[in-house]
C-alpha cells in the first residue's frame, strides 16, 4: 500500500503541487517527477554530493531527504543558476578553469559553491583561502579533475564577486531565476 | 570573439590553444543527457537478485512470490532467458576462457552476482520485488586470495580450471639469467603488491533498452566507453544479428575503464526489452558498482634484479600474478594485466637479460577489467622501488641509477629485450627539469613541516606509458576480437559546416573540442564550425571506443587524415572557381585564397553551397559533396613523464599528507593544454588515491568489505595539492598530428611517486613499504617495530608489512612523542 501525500513547493522560481509518494526521494522527485534532471546521483548515500540542491538556500543531499520533506519549500537546482541562456559567473568560471570533465558531479559542486559564496556575502566575510575552498570543495566527490579546477573556479568567483560590490551571480542567485529551459 | 583573442594560437592554428571546452555549458546548465535522464511511455525498471554467497550452488529460484507484488510486470532467471552468456576468447594456448553468464545458472562465483531480474513500473517497487525473490543455496568454500586459489587442493572456481590460473604464460625467459644472477655484484629480492581498486566513475553503469518496431531493431541506451563493442557483446550473446542492434551512448560519466568492457546486466536488461516489447532502465546504484561490476590492480610482483657496481641492471627476473576475480571480461579477457605486466614491466630502462612470468588467478570477487593504466601504475612502482633499492645498496644516487639505466637521447628508436620498438622520448630530460623544479619549488616546505614533527620525504617516478595501440600491436595478444583502428567520416555540409562521425566515444575528455581543434585546422574554418558526433553504432564506422589513451591519436589521426581530403577537395573546387592551381590555394580564418593575393578570398561557405546547390558549375571529379572517410591503425607511440611527490608523515598518528605534486611529461604535440593538464591532474589524484586510500576489501570468507563510499575512500579535495605540470614535446612519428597519448599517465607514476616519497620520509628510521596502498595504521606499526602487523600478512586485504632495514631507534624517530 503506497503512502501518498500532496505537496507544494518552489522549485527555481516556479510554484509546483503534487502527489508524491511519501518513501520517495527529493532526488527522484525533482529529477522524475519534476523533470530537473540536472541533479545527479551519485551515491544514494549520502557521501559523493552529487545531488547536492539548495532548500530554503541550505545545501542538501537530496538522495538524504525525502521529497515530502520539500513540502513548503524553496529549492533551487542547478537548472536554476543561469540567466537564461547566459552562464552565471560561477558556472563561467569552472569552465574557464577546467572545473569539469565528465560533468557528473559538476551540478552537486555548483550548488555547493553557490551556496557557500552566497553565505560569505551574507556575513560580509572577506576573501577565502584556498586552504577553506579545497575544505569545502571536499564535500564533494569528483572522479576526474583532479579538484584543482574546481578550487580555482570557486577562489575566481569569490574574488570576482568581492571585487565586484554585489556580485551579480550571488545577487540574482538570491532570488532565485526561474528556469529557462530545463523545467517541467 | 574575445575569448578566441586570448587564446594562444601558434601561427594561426587551434591546435596547441585552450580552446573552452565544447561540452562544457551543456554540462553547466544542468542539461547534459545522461542515460539515468531518458525516460519512454510504459518504461519498466529492472532489479537484480544478487548472491549473497561468494560462492554457491543454486539449487533452485522461485521468482512467484516477487511476480505477485504490485506493479511488478516480469521476472527473469538463466533458465527463462536460455541461459545467455559473453564469452571473452584469447587464441592462445596458456589461456582458459570462462563463461560469464548474464544471470548465474546453477552456480554463483561472487557475492553479487546476479541470478535474477525483475521488471516494475517504478524502480522502488522493482528493487522491493527483487528481495522476494527465493533462492536455494548451497554454499561453497570462498576462494579468496593468490596463494589460496593455486593451492593444489583448492576448490576450482571453474571447473578443470588448474590451479585456479586462467592464463599463465611465461612470455621472456633468457637462459643467461640463473648465470648473471650468480655473478651479479648486486641481486636484489623483493616483493611488490597493489591492492585490488575500483575505477569508481561518479556515473555508475547504466542503460535503457528499447524495441524498435520500425527499424526492426533494439535499440541500447548505455553508459559506455565502447559502443561498438557492447553491440558485439548484445548480438553474440543474444544470437542476433549485429544490424539488429543499435548501441547509443549519450554522456557518460565517467569511465576508467570500467566503461571499455561490456556487462552482463546491460546485456539482460536489452534482452527483457526485446522480448517485453517495453523500454526497459536499470541505473546501477553505488553498493552494486562497488560489488558486482569490475575492480582492478590486484597484482603481487615476486621479482629478482641483479646490478653492477656502478649500479646498471644486469638481469630481472618476475613472477607476475594477478587476482582477476570469477570472469573474463569481453571482450579484453583476463589476460589483460598478466600480458600488459610482463611485456612491459621493463619500461624505459635498458634491461640485458629478462625473464617473466604472468598469471591471472580467478577467484570468488568480482571480476576485473582494464582499469587506467593497466598494470602499469604496478610495474612502474617495481621498477621505481628497485632503482631505490639497488641506489640503497650502492651508496649511489638513486636518480643517477635512473639515468644509468635509461634509455637516453641518441638511442632512439630504442628495441627493448621484451621486442617493443620505443619511439623518441625526453625520459632524461624530463628527470633532470623535473629534480632541478624539485630544488626549486620543494624545498621551502620543509622547514615548516618538520618543525611541527613531521617527517618529510621526496619520491620520484620514471615511465613511459605506450599509448594508441593499433592492430599491429593488439594483434600480439591474439584477441579473438582484436582492437586498435578507428574510421572517421568528415563531411561539409552545404553551409560550410562540418560534421565528424567517429568510433572512439568521450566521456569527459573534451573530443568534441580537441576533435574539432584538428579538422579545423585542416579545413580553415573555427572549431565552432565542427560538430563531433560519436557514441551512435548507426552512426559510425565499427570502431573501437575510448580507453587505452587511444583517441586523440587514432581517432583523432583518423579524422585529420579524413579532413585532409576534404581540404584537398575544397582546394580544387577553389581553384576552379579562382583559375587556378589548387597547389596554390591556402584555406585559413574560413576563406580560400590564392597563396599571396589576398584579394582573390572566397569563404569556404560560398564553396560548400556551390558544391551542393550549384553543382553544375564544378567539373564533375569535383561534385557530389565534401566528404571523405579515413581510417588509421598505428603501432602505437610512447609518451613519457617524471613525476616528483612529497609527502610528510606523522610520526604519532601515521598519518601521511601529500604537500607537493610536480610533474614533467611529454605527450608529443599537444592539442589542447589545458584539457591536457586536466587529464594529468585527474590521474594523479587516482594515483595518490591508490597509493594512500583506495582498496576493495574481500573478508577472508569472501564478503565484501567495501560496499559504500564510507568504507571505500576516494581522494577529495582536501587530501590532494596542486599538480604542477610542465610540458615537453617530442612529435610522434607514429601519430598523424604529432600527438601521443596520455589519458592514463597521472595515474601510471602517481603510486611509484608517493610511495617513494613514504619511504624517503621513514628513511631515518630504517623502514620502507613496497605495497599500495600505505595506511596510517601500518605506519604506526612500523615505526613501533612491529613490522608483521603492520601489514595483515595473510589477510586477503594485507598487502604485506613493512621492511625494516635497520633496528628502528630511538633517535631517528623524529618527532615521535
């Protein structure tokens, strides 16, 4: 007998109401029955970070969560970062970096970044070390960097973002852009 | 525009610039398509009942009471299916092939094997169904290590499968040897192991199966590296005709290797598709990639090596065995490290006499496959260990042992005793700018580091990595489905665009850009202009994948040699339409020109339109299109690096911290650096991880100890450092843009660099490890003198304890509380 419950939830902008059943997953709920296939998994347990979004602007492990757990909520996924058409700074970065490779862990590390970034603004924090990116960025698994990319990519945006007053990344980020082109 | 302006073109040409990846903002924006995100009307989801047991006897299965849950469609066992199989063959008399069924019959060999699959409308009430699946066991004894399985009274995992060795083969064996090693001034013994590893893309394996009514055709969605090779491995084991079968891979995430051989899941779930007539999916989820697909690298090396004075190699002599796991895998075979390992274990240095023997040794783990670097990364830490040693011995300096034995610059192409034939590299070279890089940038850590109680230490590692191996060499291991060439169809279309087609199959990388940087150059047209497209069987040529370090070289050969064609073809018509002589028309920057009158420029657009719209203005050799197809099959070329690593050690908790990674590699022609560097750091971090983290535990009944990421440990970010990375470059003469391979090389030295850099940081106190990976628990055992715990003798996962050359005392345990 499945255990069916009806939800609403915010997901990058755009109000969805459903049934879902109450065992499942965030991760297959929004990649499923949402259709955000940009989030990954990795794992399923809760280690590679893969499927890392952001709910209420907090990183997540959504193969840890239920999806009725989102009732209520604001999530963003990695559909929700850029402009439009246009990359965000961060994702601009790591592919001036050569943050990715395969691009399968790439979504988790991107809401991670995003995330953190948008707390050190919060709290008026300064520039980071590369020492407390590499903390972070450890996270999170990737098979194929090598992390260095990664790190660069995330030191570049917090830097651009500090020098920049109000990072236009973190600003929009904040918001939370509908998506584009990748919804349901 | 701005980004093509910062780029480093050399004369004009995309080859050698960063260009930004091509895959990269697809990837970014959340809309990569993975196999996990394809999704079909009435779509079932397949589980699999797995053994419990590493090994058994299935006695019986009863699928009825998984078949009486809701939502579940279908359940499948051996029997239901006719009892498929893949059968991976060597045509060599030293090898045993072994079945590998796509569900186990009346036997299983390892914990995980699949002996059942159930098919749900949704993969929760799938998995739910597959735990109801009844089955009679009878457990069998669990034969789980080297030793173990050739013991003569061990339990064969294969029937009339003698002494559990499924190759061995002795493959050098110089009569001189027993002699020299008598007279040798010098003979060292040792004993080298790696653990058994797990390729652990972030991507586990993954398909999704459909029928095709109109085409008559099945039609598979799979995470691969080798699409061409997973629909041999459908057709042969269905017993369907290769036409009948299409194999796509979208993106794939991640490889290693455990991607280019094809399993049996896959197989069965295309097989439920076609006789459902539904779409079928099955994502594999992290316990099942850790326990049931493919692992690697579980190697011990006995070997003796005899020096002279002066400390040059007289002799080496190896017992190579490798511990494979219950199957072959197709279509590569269990031969794949034994002959890897003793064809090449002497690597770059000049070795007079040489003997080798290598076993594969089937168990009851989960079988093996060609994982990045393939016996390499283990053959390259013997040699690099020995050089160390017989330097020990010597009182020399061990990377004056390095250059002594080398192959050195004037002695190129260089035929080594094991018949391979090394084109020209920078092994010198590159160890002298690496050791003078060392003196330069390692030395301001130390201090710092050793201060705090540290011990600190440098390692370095020498190899060379043959790369792009074509027929002429695969054909040395008598394959029955024996890889190396690649075809590449290049056409313009009418709008002056390019379209590849291509064999090989990226998965992360970048082809889709280094493929383009190449044909671009060819053609003068921007590599915005050339679209890749790969991993479609309906598509390409037959080919052979991505794996081995063999794309750029051969696939992307293939396609400089096809774009060729194309150049020449578009020179003509060019010359036609400007009156003159297609020696002297030059295409750059998407014009044709006459070479010297800039006036006469004609964008190649307008003579792809022509070509196609107005073909009556073109003499008809010159009409019909602008496209060529090509093929290339080369031998095979050697890329080299030095990897240099320290490390420091913490003398109370064992704990060991790379600080530094430099290393100097010569990849001939580079097409893309920054992708190059990436392919280099991502393999080092696989290195470091197999030289301080990484292992697949099996218990010694044969369970498996490491089933999720909290017990097998990949690197993270913060167990790494920047890689720092110079280029050298010797062009290959074997490769048609100059390029040499080097997907696995970070991978290859990584192991031999940090384990150096161990055993030069416990140097002071007399202790060194000649196995991977080092944990902080053998440290401590070691520097406590308890050199027979530190490493679990006899314990499937052990990998040996530590050699104390001297007493460990008290004043050299630096900083020990």
């Amino acid at each position: 007998m499945k255990d069916i419950r009806q939800i609403r939830l915010r997901v990058n902008g755009t109000e969805h109401e459903l049934a879902v059943e109450t065992r499942r997953t965030l991760a297959d709920m929004l990649r499923h029955d949402l259709g955000y296939t940009g989030t990954h998994l990795g794992c399923e347990h809760g280690i590679c970070g893969a499927c890392t979004v952001l709910v209420d602007s907090a990183p997540v492990r959504s193969c840890l969560v239920f999806g009725v757990q989102a009732d209520g909520c604001d999530v963003r996924t990695v559909e929700g970062l850029a402009d439009g058409e246009e990359l965000s700074d961060l994702q601009q970065a790591f592919s001036d970096h050569h943050g990715l490779q395969c691009g399968f862990c790439t979504p988790g590390f991107l809401m991670l970044a995003e995330a953190y970034l948008a707390e050190r603004q919060a709290a008026g924090a300064g520039e980071p070390t590369e020492a407390e990116i590499r903390e972070l960025a450890a996270s999170n698994l990737c098979r194929c960097t090598g992390y260095q990319g990664i790190v660069d990519a995330v030191l570049a945006t917090a830097r651009a973002r500090l020098r920049s007053g109000e990072g236009r990344g973190a600003g929009r980020g904040a918001r939370g852009s509908r998506d584009a082109a990748g919804g349901p | 525009m701005s980004r093509d302006a910062r780029l480093n073109t050399r004369a004009g040409r995309w080859v050698g610039a960063s260009v930004p990846r091509k895959e990269d903002r697809r990837m970014l924006l959340g809309r990569g398509r993975f196999v996990s995100d394809l999704t079909r009307a009435g779509m079932l989801h397949a589980a699999f009942a797995r053994s419990p047991f590493p090994a058994a006897e299935v006695t019986g299965i009863d699928t009825s009471a998984a078949l009486a849950m809701p939502g579940v469609t279908a359940a499948f066992t051996a029997a239901d299916l006719g009892h498929p199989y893949l059968i991976a063959m060597l045509e060599r008399d030293e090898f045993t092939p072994t079945r590998m069924p796509l569900l186990a019959g009346d036997q299983v060999r390892f914990a995980g094997e699949p002996v059942a699959m159930v098919l749900a409308a949704d993969p929760y009430a799938a998995q739910d169904a597959a735990e109801l699946v009844d089955v009679d066991w009878r457990p069998l004894d669990a034969i789980t290590g080297i030793e173990a399985a050739q013991d003569s009274a061990a339990r064969q995992v294969h029937d009339g499968l003698d002494g559990n060795r499924l190759v061995d083969l002795t493959m050098f064996d110089d009569p001189a040897l027993p002699g020299i090693f008598a007279a040798a001034p010098v003979v060292i013994d040792a004993v080298f192991r790696s653990a058994r590893v797990a390729a652990l893309p972030l991507e586990g394996r993954a398909c999704m199966a459909e029928w095709d009514d109109r085409d008559q055709q099945l039609v598979l969605h799979i995470s691969t590296q080798v699409p061409h090779q997973v629909r041999s491995g459908v057709a042969q084991a269905l017993g369907i005709p290769e036409h009948g079968v299409r194999v796509i891979a979208p993106d794939v995430g991640g490889g290693f290797g455990l991607k280019c051989v094809v399993g049996r899941e896959e197989i069965a779930v295309a097989d439920a598709a076609r006789r459902l007539r539904r779409p079928v999916s099955w994502i594999e989820d992290r316990q099942e990639n850790l326990t049931a697909s493919f692992h690697g690298h579980e190697q011990r090396y006995r070997v003796r090596a005899g020096f002279d004075r002066d400390g040059r190699i007289l002799g080496l002599a190896a017992e190579i065995d490798c511990d494979v796991g219950a199957y072959s895998a197709f279509p590569f075979t269990s031969a794949v490290e034994p002959l890897m390992a003793c064809t090449e274990l002497p690597g770059i240095y000049k070795i007079p006499a040489y003997r080798a023997r290598g076993r594969a040794i089937a168990t009851n783990k989960a079988p093996t496959a060609p994982y990045r670097g393939v016996s390499r990364p283990q053959l390259v830490l013997v040699m690099e260990r020995l050089m160390e040693k017989a330097a020990a011995e010597l009182g020399i300096g061990a990377l004056d042992v390095r250059r002594r034995n080398m192959i050195s610059p004037g002695e190129f192409p260089y035929t080594g005793v094991n018949g391979i034939s090394y084109d020209e590299g920078s092994y010198r070279e590159s160890l002298d700018l690496a050791e003078r890089q060392v003196k330069e940038t390692f030395r301001n850590v130390t201090p710092a580091a050793e201060s705090g109680g540290l011990m600190t230490g440098v390692g370095y590692a020498c190899f060379s990595e043959r790369t792009a191996y074509g027929t002429p060499t695969m054909s040395q291991r008598r394959m029955a489905m024996t890889p190396g060439y690649d075809t590449a169809l290049v056409r313009m279309d009418p709008s002056g665009e390019v379209i590849v087609t291509t064999g090989t199959c990226g998965h992360g990388q970048g082809h889709e850009t280094t493929f383009a940087q190449i044909v671009a150059d060819r053609l003068g047209v921007h590599p915005g202009q050339v679209r890749l497209r790969q991993g479609d069987t309906d598509l390409a040529s037959y080919g052979w994948g991505t794996w081995g370090s063999r794309s750029i070289v051969i696939g992307g050969g293939a396609a400089d040699r096809a774009a060729a064609v194309v150049a020449r073809q578009l020179r003509q018509v060019a010359a036609h339409l400007l009156e003159a002589s297609a020696d002297d028309v030059e295409l750059a920057g998407g014009s044709a020109r006459v070479r010297g009158d800039a006036g006469s420029a004609l964008p190649i657009s307008e003579l792809a339109r022509i070509v196609h719209f107005q073909t009556h203005r073109v003499p008809e050799e010159l009409r019909y299109g602008l496209e060529a197809r090509a093929s290339f099959d080369p031998p095979g070329t050697f890329s080299n690096a030095c990897h240099a690593a320290m490390v420091t050690v913490d003398p109370g908790t064992g704990e060991i911290r790379l600080r530094r990674y430099l290393v100097v590699e010569d990849c001939g022609v580079v097409i893309n650096p920054m992708i190059v560097d990436g392919q280099v750091s991502g393999g080092v971090a696989q290195g470091v991880g197999a030289a301080l983290l990484e292992r697949v535990r099996y218990g010694e009944d044969g369970q498996p100890a490491s089933t999720t990421l909290m017990d097998y440990l990949a690197p993270t970010a913060a167990e790494l450092c920047p890689v720092q990375i110079t280029h050298l470059e010797t062009a290959s003469q074997f490769s048609e843009t100059g390029a040499k391979g080097m997907g696995e090389g970070g991978m290859i030295g990584a192991p031999a660099a940090v384990l150096n850099a161990i055993n030069d940081a416990l140097r002071p106190a007399g202790i060194s490890f000649d196995h991977v990976p080092v944990l902080p628990a053998e440290v401590c055992a070691a520097l406590a003198g308890d050199a027979v715990a530190a490493g679990e003798p006899g314990g499937p996962g052990g990998m040996g304890g530590a050699s104390a050359a001297s007493a460990v005392s008290g004043e050299h345990r630096r900083g020990a509380a």
